[in-house]
C-alpha cells in the first residue's frame, strides 16, 4: 500500500468528536490515501490510565472505518509496531496535533511532511468524559 500520497495519522479515538471529523477531513482534503492507526486496548491502558478505553480497538477500528474520509485502519500495541506501520506506508504527509510542535513524533523520520493541526474549539475526549 505504498503510494506517493499516503496521509499518515494516528491516535486513540476512542470516543469521536467534531474535533476528530475535521482532522479526517481535512487530510483527505490533501488528497491521498488515508491511514489511521490506532493504539491497541492494552497500549490505551497503559497511556491513559486503566478507566480507558472506553470503546474497545475492534470496534474503535469499525467505528473509523466507517468514516467516508478513511481508507485504511490499523491498531499497534507499541511504539516499534507504529513505526513500522508508518515505515511500511511511507506516508507524504503526517499529521498530528499541533500541541506535539516541539515534541518528538514517533515515526516523523518516515513521512515527507509532518503537518501540525490546531484543535477545533474545544472538542477533546477528555472534555467530554468529564462531563457526566
């Protein structure tokens, strides 16, 4: 599955927000094939906390791969595991929050580009668990 304009962009998603639409959007809007790796139950759990995920990774995997702006969905269970699944797509571009401006991106070395997306309002999962 490599192409010239792989988008490369991963994370949790475990409960999707406005936020997360418009970051898919957008990448397909840069006009390629769109991969979203998500992290596995078991790395969820060990970056958030053990109350996470709330969707497990098979459904999470459904649930985006349901969204008509992805094309392909992968989960990694570790950071070796995303760097060779970001090797193995040799993605043009990579995008990540742009609260990572500064950070090391694990895999970066493996995309073209690395683009920074700026949050939409104030979407944020974690906003939205604390709510209840």
């Amino acid at each position: 599955m490599q192409t010239i304009n792989n988008i490369w962009i991963n994370g949790c998603f475990d409960v999707l927000h406005r936020g997360h639409i418009e970051l898919f959007k957008y990448a397909k809007e840069l006009g390629g094939f769109v991969i979203v790796g998500i992290d596995s139950d078991t790395r969820v759990k060990k970056i958030k906390g053990n109350s996470r995920p709330i969707n497990n990774h098979d459904d999470r995997k459904f649930f985006l791969e349901s969204i008509e702006y992805i094309d392909k969905v992968v989960v990694f269970d570790n950071e070796e595991e995303l760097k060779n699944c970001i090797s193995f797509f040799k993605p043009r571009y990579m995008i990540v929050g742009s609260d990572y401006k500064g950070k090391n991106v694990i895999g970066s070395e493996y995309a073209k580009e690395l683009i920074f997306f700026d949050r939409i309002g104030n979407y944020s999962t974690t906003n939205i668990l604390e709510r209840k």
